[in-house]
C-alpha cells in the first residue's frame, strides 16, 4: 500500500525495489500494530531477545556480527562531484564509479526479503527548522531504531506533498560483508547509501549520515547549520533559561554535560538542567535576528559501557523502558541486560555480545563490546526539556567548545569575538595517550568535534561559520567558550572533578552572558577570576583552580606552530580571518 502520490517519493522507493528484487514492499506507516507486528516477527526469527517486560518493559536486545560494531571512517565516503569539495578531511570517491559500484551491490540485495519503506522527519514534523528523509531498508532492527530516533509516519509524508525537498536513503544488509561495506554520501544529490552493515551507527540513515553529513552541505546553501552539539538549558532562580550548545570530540563528557545534574549547593538555590539534546543541533536565524537550535533526534543512541548511577543516572533511567540495547550482555539470571561499569556485580550466568555463554566473575573476555549502545527515547528523560518538541527551537546564548588535554589549555577560557570562536572551534582537539597507538601527547585535531562529520571542504565549512556570524547583529551574537574538563597532575590523575561540577564552569559563562563578572583577559582569551568561580562544596581547592587557569605562554608558542601546521591542510580554502586570528594569536604570546 503507497502512502503518497508524489511521484519523486514513488520513483524512488519503487526505482530501490525494483533493482533489490525485494520479495514485498511495506511502508511504515507509525502505527502502533505495525511496530508491535513487526517486533514479534523480530523476536521469532531470533533477530531481537524480548527482555524482563516487568523491570524493562517495552525493552529489546540485538547482537550485531563480530566485523560489524562500530562506524568505519575508513568505509565512510563523501561522493562530492569534485574531489576538491570533498577535502583533505573526507575520503572521496568519484560519484560515477561509486553509484556503478553500489548498484552492482544492490542488485538482488532484496531478494526474498521484505523492503521496507521508512518516511522520517529530523526534527518536530512540518517545523521551520526540519528537513524529512526516506529511508529504504531490509532489516526490521532498522525500523524499530528509526522509530525511536526520528519521527516515522504518514504524517511526514503529508507535509512532505508533492516536494522534491527530502534525502533518499538506501540501506541493505547484504551479507554483511567488511570487504564490500561502504556508506556513502552524495550531497548534491541529497542521497545516501550505506551496504553490508547492521550497525547502528552506518545503517540509521537520519543519524550522523543525514544530520551531519548531508545536513552540513544544505545548511552551507540554505543559510543555516548543522553542528556536532548537545543542546541543553539551565535556569536560575528569577531568571529566564539560558540555552548553549556545546560540541566535543567523542570521550570528552558530551552526553554527562547534557544531561547534567547541578551539584546539591546549586540545587538547593534552585538551578536546573534541561536537556535540549545530547549529539546534534540544527542551527537557524529566527525571526527576531536570534540563531534558535532544535535537535533533529527524537531519542538518544547512546555508549552503555561506563553509563551507571553515578555517572549520568538521567541517561541509566532513559533506558529502562521502550529502549534497544545493542551488543551489551544478557543476564539470564534475570532476563536483564549488563555492561561493564554499569555496577560492580557482573551476572555469573549471562550470555555476551557475541552470543556465547559468559561467568562476568570469572571470564577475561569482556561482557558487552566496548561500543555497545542503547537506543532511549527522548521523552524517557527526566531532564527533557519542555522545549523539545518546540519546532521554532531555543534560542542559543553560547557555543561550547572542548577537548582532552591533559595541560597548555586552561580549565575554561572565552573567545573575543565571533571570529575569534570559530578560530577557537577550529583548533579544538584532543591529546593522544597511552591507550592508543602511536606517539603520546600528539594532538588531533577535531574541529568543532566535526572532522568525520562534515559533508563538504571543511575550509568552507569554517567560512560558513564566519558568515553566519555576519548574518547576525552583534548584540545577538552568542559568545563562545572553550572547556577543558581533563587538566591533569604530574601523576596524570584528573585534576578538576568533572561531572555535575561542570556546572560551576557554566554557571561563570552564564555571569559572563548577563555581563556580571570581569575576567583577566590574557593571550589566549578572557580567563576567569578565581573567586568568581563557585567553588562552594567542591572537592577542589581556589589555589588548584588557579593553578589550571594560568597560561603558560611556552606552551602555547608550541600550540601556535601546531595550528599553523594544522591549517596548511586547507591550502587556498582556509579563510583568510583564520589565518589572521592565527597570527594575531602570536603576537599576543609575543608581548
């Protein structure tokens, strides 16, 4: 049964069943029956494990292949028509080659299988800021993660009409092969697609592949952005909410600081924190000269190994109903689920993420793979915002930058300007340790926690954020911060305590926004006065956050090089205000 009459839609999806040779075609219609039909078809044939429906209801467990965990930058395309527009940060593949390739692929991938047809919204269906997509898929785990991160329905394709304005997705299975695996963008053509994958992360067609990648490349022609950030809002006794958005490499704390919670002193005069969104924002100029920011998610994909009570109960209690947990471990003692750092009780009767039999108090092997997620709605949050379904979005007040760095960058600093932020997001990044390969202390730089993200030549990806600074009135331009939550000591212990303690840190911006504190303006940016750091009940002394506010101007000589070296990548594109800032920040360190 079609859905619509617009005939791009229907060439699409029927072009898509054709070539697979799909058994039958079914669209996805929202409907409750269908979701429940297709989730005891999933359950039967062993695809999706039906958890404890009395302590997880609503809940699901699915095991991807061993060679299928993660997202694979390696496998992962722009397919720019100019291999100029893809950049030196994006593999590139000639469009021509790629689509003979992956047709050849896709012929017959569908054969005996069911193709479904997904339509989706990113962000609250028909809203200013939203953008729709149609996801074509064979795998039921698709479906049912589609449903939790996006808005799935006929109604989409109502407000879609007779528009040619959506993302065509195409996903397949396949045998799920490493060799012949490939997710693709093609931004001028608003086209995905993404082969011989299960995993969340390359087959979830409106995560990172439509909201970042191809949403990156509209934003730059239609005047707005889409950026690698979580949303969240904080409100202060008597006064309005105050939202930021904040953008960090992965393992830097993004998804803690979305869904923070103040330390008991800030609590207890009233602040609160509100989760907006916890990975991506949409960023558009409203009607009264603002940037408002919606998240185009409707849930939350999240990392489950080191999630637990102490670490972010607000994202632990999102999952406890109607959620998908992906590679963890099955407790049969219980019919529940496990991770590593979920608790200090591993089951001794489980069965782990590869499906074998698994002692958590005895076995070396790890219980659920170290990238193992779960799939949460939104409203599941008890720190949602009221806001969330707010189409027009919030408006944002300040742009948070951040990385690992364990010196040179202090605790936190502010930009002077627009342009000075969009330098300060361009140099963000993080040291490499121990723990990975290669030489210690090498910065990678990420900027504005984007680099595997942006559809298009990240030099014009850094003009688009120059010029969405022009299109904006000073007076209402956000200010920009930069964060460094993992200074540590010369034992390499974390100096600063983190977590719900990163309020103390958002709660100076927020003085520094109203206009109620100075700050030591230094080399680098505007650095804060101790003492107007709230320290009250913290485990840290005024003389050790002193001492992770100074500059040391050696280093960041060293750091200069680095980001002149950096820029070199971008040849002619890097914008020539950049290069300014650069040098500007030189012969700042120089005096």
């Amino acid at each position: 049964m079609e859905m619509t009459t617009n005939k791009q839609v229907l060439d699409f999806v029927n072009g898509r069943a054709k070539l697979g040779k799909a058994k039958e075609v079914v669209w996805i219609t929202g409907d409750k029956a269908q979701y429940d039909a297709l989730t005891a078809e999933a359950i039967s044939t062993g695809e999706m494990i039906e958890l404890n429906q009395e302590l997880l209801p609503g809940c699901l467990l699915h095991r991807t292949k061993e060679n299928d965990v993660a997202r694979v930058e390696g496998r992962t395309f722009i397919c720019a028509r100019e291999e100029k527009n893809a950049g030196p940060t994006n593999n590139w593949w000639n469009p021509t080659e790629a689509y003979a390739k992956l047709e050849s692929i896709l012929d017959g991938a569908y054969e005996g299988r069911t193709m479904y047809v997904i339509p989706f919204s990113m962000g609250p269906v028909g809203g200013p800021i939203s953008k729709i997509g149609i996801e074509v898929t064979d795998s039921i785990y698709v479906v049912l993660n589609m449903r939790i991160m996006t808005r799935v329905g006929k109604d989409v394709l109502d407000v879609l009409g007779d528009s040619n304005d959506f993302v065509r997705g195409t996903h397949a299975k396949c045998d799920v092969n490493p060799e012949e695996r490939y997710i693709c963008q093609f931004p001028e053509d608003n086209a995905i697609i993404s082969v011989n994958s299960a995993y969340g992360g390359n087959v979830l067609l409106g995560k990172k592949c439509f909201a970042l990648r191809i949403a990156s490349y509209q934003g730059k022609n239609e005047m707005w952005m889409a950026e690698h950030m979580l949303i969240l809002g904080i409100e202060r006794p008597g006064k309005e909410t105050v939202y930021m958005a904040a953008a960090f490499p992965s393992a830097c704390g993004k998804t803690n600081l979305a869904m923070l919670i103040p330390p008991v002193e800030f609590q207890n005069k009233g602040y609160k924190v509100y989760t907006v969104g916890d990975d991506i924002a949409w960023i558009k100029k409203g009607p009264d000269g603002r940037l408002y920011a919606i998240n185009p998610e409707n849930g939350f994909f999240g990392v489950a190994p080191g999630t637990n009570k102490k670490s972010n109960p607000n994202a632990l209690i999102s999952t406890m109903k109607n959620t998908i947990f992906t590679n963890v471990a099955l407790n049969l003692e219980n019919n529940t689920v496990w991770w590593e750092g979920l608790d200090k009780n591993p089951p001794v009767n489980a069965i782990d993420w590869k499906g074998n039999p698994w002692n958590g108090q005895t076995s070396t092997e790890k219980g659920a793979h170290p990238n193992s997620r779960f799939t949460a709605p939104a409203i599941n949050c008890p720190c949602i915002s009221k806001e969330f379904e707010n189409p027009a979005g919030v408006p944002i007040s300040a742009f948070i930058f951040g990385g690992r760095r364990p010196n040179t960058v202090p605790l936190v600093y502010q930009a002077r300007s627009w342009e000075h932020g969009v330098f300060v997001g361009s140099i963000m990044g993080s040291e490499t340790t121990a723990a990975a390969t290669g030489a210690v202390g090498v910065v990678r730089r990420d900027p504005m926690a984007m680099r595997p993200f942006c559809g298009y030549h990240m030099g014009d990806y850094f003009q688009h954020w120059l010029d969405m600074g022009n299109s904006v009135d000073k007076d209402k331009q956000p200010k920009f911060f930069n964060v460094n939550w993992f200074r540590t000591d010369a034992e390499g212990h974390f100096v600063w305590p983190g977590f719900g303690d990163n309020m103390r840190v958002l709660d100076w911006m927020l003085k520094r926004i109203d206009g109620e504190v100075e700050a030591q303006e230094t080399a680098i940016g505007y650095v804060p006065f101790v003492d107007d750091i709230n320290l009250e009940g913290a485990d840290v002394s005024k003389e050790t956050v002193a001492d992770i506010l100074t500059i040391d101007n050696a280093a960041w000589k060293k750091e200069a090089e680095g980001i002149k070296e950096f820029y070199k990548d971008f040849g002619d594109r890097l914008p020539a205000e950049l290069a300014k800032q650069a040098d500007e920040l030189v012969s700042r360190l120089d005096k």
